[in-house]
C-alpha cells in the first residue's frame, strides 16, 4: 500500500531517446508537480537496455550522481519493465527507490484525490501497478513454496481484492449527478487534451461568475468527486493541476451548460491507467460535446502524434466523432504560416466526422464566439410551442421553461398562455406533458 511523504525528496532523472540532446523538460516539471527537487539528470541517447534500461557506463555515472547528490530517488522517463526495475534497483545504493513516469503520476494523482472513491481507485492503480514489480524482485523459489497468505505478493493481492470488491459495492455519483442535471435541462460539456493545453483557462473563460453550488439554481447535491475548494479550475502552468474533475455552470445563447474540466493527458501514459482511477474518460463519454483541446504552439508532429492519441483515448471510450469540437489553443503564438501547418496537420489526422479545427487563444479570447457555435451545434435540441390557459399553473410553468430551456418567447392571448421554447428534447417532452395536463384540468 502506498504511503503518503512527508518531506521532499532529492530526486535524480534518468531519460534515454532515439535522438539528442535528450529532452527531459517535461519529467523535471512532473517531478516538481510531486513536490520534490531535481538535483540532477542522466541520459543517454539510444534505444533501452532490456535489463537494466541505461547501459553499463552510464549505469555506473547513475550511481555515482545519486551519491554525489545525496539524493533519495531516481525517476526513469519510461515506462520500466518489472524486470528492468529491479535491475536498475539492484545497481544503485541501499534504499534508493526507483520509479518511472507511471508510478509518479499515481504519486500525483495520490495527493491529489479528495474522495473516498478517489482514494480507493488510486490505490488500487498503484497496487497494480507495484504487484508485477513485487513479483519480480521477490525470491521466485520461497514464492512456489509459500502460497499462504502472509508474503509481500498475498497482502497485496488479497488488497486489490478487497478494493475491487469495495469499488463494486459503491454508488457511481457522477451518474447520479449527470442524471440529475440531464433531467433539470443542463447540457454536459466537457474539455479534454493534454495536461497545459489550456483547459483549466477555457473553463475559467466560458463559465459564468457563479459558484457551482448557486448556479445549480439552488440544489443541494454538489458534483461527485469534487470540494468547494475547488469550485473554480486554477490557470496555473503546472502539470496536473487539475487532479480531478471540476465543473461549472456556463450559458452559452441563453441555454445552461455544465463544464467539466478534467486531468489532462500526458505523454508515454497508457490512459487505460488513469481510466482506473479517475472520472475523467467516463465524463468525457457522457458528455454531449467534448472539445478536445490541442496546443498548437507545440511542433507540428507532436500536434499530430497528440491529437492521434487523444482521439484514440475518446473513441475507446465510445465518444463518436461527431460529437468532438477540435480546437488548436494558442495561435497566438505561431505566425500564419505556422497556423496553416498545424491546422493542415491536424485536418490530415481528424476523423472525417469530426469539423475543421477551430484556431482559438484562450489567452487573448480570440474565435470564441465561433467555438460557442461549434458546442451548441451539437447539443441535442428540440422545439416546442406549449399552449396553456392562463393562470397560476401557467406562470409555474413558463418559470420552469426559463429555469430548464431557452425560451424564445411568451405570449399572453386573452386566456391562453404560448411559450416557445428549445432544449434538450426529455426536458421539452416533459414540459409538453405538463402543458396537457394543465389544459386538461382546465377543461
């Protein structure tokens, strides 16, 4: 099971690739997203070491740097093997601990949960994560012999057990919560892409200046796996700045909308990982419009390989084609020619469901109005013309149609109350339903 640290550690980065220099900006910022200091780097171009990831040389500079640097762990640019855990374990000091980029995002995602459902699913990741590993570097001969429980390997197995079990046994709120809101005429939203595209800005631009809670019109639930702290996404540069989902009320042409800013992807991340702990794909595949996000300011063949795997991660989660709104962020950034390479790179990768890419910047609010436009198109929308008698009933229910749908307008004709309105087409049937009530009461 994991623990919780109390100080920061002295950590040492260890990154191979293809090519050089290697490039490790973006694991220093995952290591300071965890609270601790890099107090060095070692690479080494080429491909991994099937045993022990760095070669020998630089295997042995490792384990010099980590003792010239008084450091207490090293974190690997990779995905390790168990295997090559262990080996590079082995190779540096007694009680050195070694993680690659998985292990520390389920660090971050740890310190960041704030449910008990989050708790438990963090948990569970790591456990899994840390069950192969445990394995590999136990004695295989005592593991054959000793099947009780009572190792290592039983405790942790007998744990993910008993977790799995627990998470069965759990409501699903954010079900409930998106149920509910569907039945109060809210259209869900969420923003998706990788970790500083800008999601965090474009929730905190689109939302109206209410807290949650008051403008969900005074209901009493608050949204699952979310505090009153966190009622407003931060606009920080940080990595992981948003650890789970936050949302809030938007009104986009007079029609109430929930935003749900969600943990960004991240590069080498297999996103199956972060599925098994975090709200995040299953908000985006109950949303009605998903606007995936992309940094257009990044090179053009990073936009590609992003956008390739973000579109990956929503189709696996059933998210269809048509109901993605791309938009390259930051534009502000890039010259026009620069802007027509990104948008011809993106265009060659999107799906041919899905519409040209939106050039936006969320910094300057640049194109907002035509992304707005791209949102509401695919809200689901049904128009009715509701005929009443006039009275209390009739007044009770043109509230109703203000609170739960765009109302387009109201007459008053003698004795009869027409209300033209549009939204989501359950929330017009049951105010179709109403209105005959009404009718047929007054009859």
């Amino acid at each position: 099971m994991s623990r919780r640290r109390t100080t920061a550690n002295r950590t040492v980065i260890a990154s191979r690739a293809p090519t050089t220099p290697v490039d490790t900006d973006e694991l220093a910022a995952l290591v300071r997203a965890a609270g601790d200091e890099v107090v060095a780097a070692v690479t080494q171009p080429g491909p991994p070491d099937p045993g022990t990831y760095l070669g020998s040389g630089t295997l042995a500079a490792l384990a010099e740097t980590v003792a010239e640097t008084d450091a207490t762990r090293v974190v690997v640019d990779d995905e390790l093997t168990p295997g090559q855990h262990h080996g590079l374990e082995s190779a540096l000091p007694d009680g050195i601990a070694v993680l690659d980029r998985q292990r520390l995002v389920l660090e971050i995602f740890e310190a960041g949960a704030g449910s008990q459902r989050a708790k438990l699913q963090v948990e569970l990741a790591q456990l899994r994560y840390d069950l192969p590993r445990l394995i590999e570097s136990a004695d295989e001969g005592l593991l054959n012999q000793r099947t009780e429980k009572g190792s290592p390997v039983y405790d942790v197995r007998d744990r993910i057990d008993h977790l799995e079990r627990k998470l069965d046994e759990l409501p699903d709120p954010a079900e409930q919560f998106r149920e509910r809101r569907r039945e109060e005429g809210f259209d869900l939203v969420t923003l998706a892409g990788y970790t500083n595209a800008g999601k965090s800005t474009l929730l905190h631009r689109l939302a109206d200046d209410l807290a949650l809670e008051e403008a969900l019109d005074g209901a009493a639930d608050e949204p699952p796996e979310q505090s009153s702290e966190h009622a407003t996404a931060s606009v920080r540069d940080r990595l992981f700045e948003t650890l789970e989902t936050t949302t809030r009320r938007a009104t986009l042409d007079g029609r109430p909308v929930l935003l749900t800013d969600t943990v960004g992807f991240v590069d080498d991340l297999p996103h199956d990982l972060v599925a098994s702990f975090s709200a995040t794909l299953s908000e985006a595949a109950a949303a009605d419009a998903v606007v995936l996000l992309v940094d257009a300011s990044d090179p053009a063949d990073r936009v590609r390989e992003r956008l390739s795997v973000s579109l990956e991660v929503l189709d696996a989660q059933g998210v269809e084609a048509d109901r993605i709104v791309p938009a390259l962020n930051k534009v502000d950034r890039l010259s026009a020619a620069e802007l027509d390479r990104r948008r011809e790179t993106a265009i060659e990768t999107l799906p041919e469901a899905t519409t040209a890419p939106l050039p936006i910047s969320v910094h300057e609010g640049r194109n907002f109005e035509a992304l707005r436009v791209a949102i509401l198109e695919r809200l689901p929308t049904e128009t009715a013309t509701l005929d009443v008698p006039n009275g209390d009933e009739a007044m009770a229910l043109v509230s109703r149609a203000y609170d739960r749908t765009t109302v387009e307008r109201v007459d008053y004709a003698g004795e009869t109350v027409t209300i033209t309105c549009r939204g989501r087409p359950s929330v017009v049937e049951r105010l179709r339903n109403r209105a005959a009530t009404i009718a047929a009461e007054r009859a």
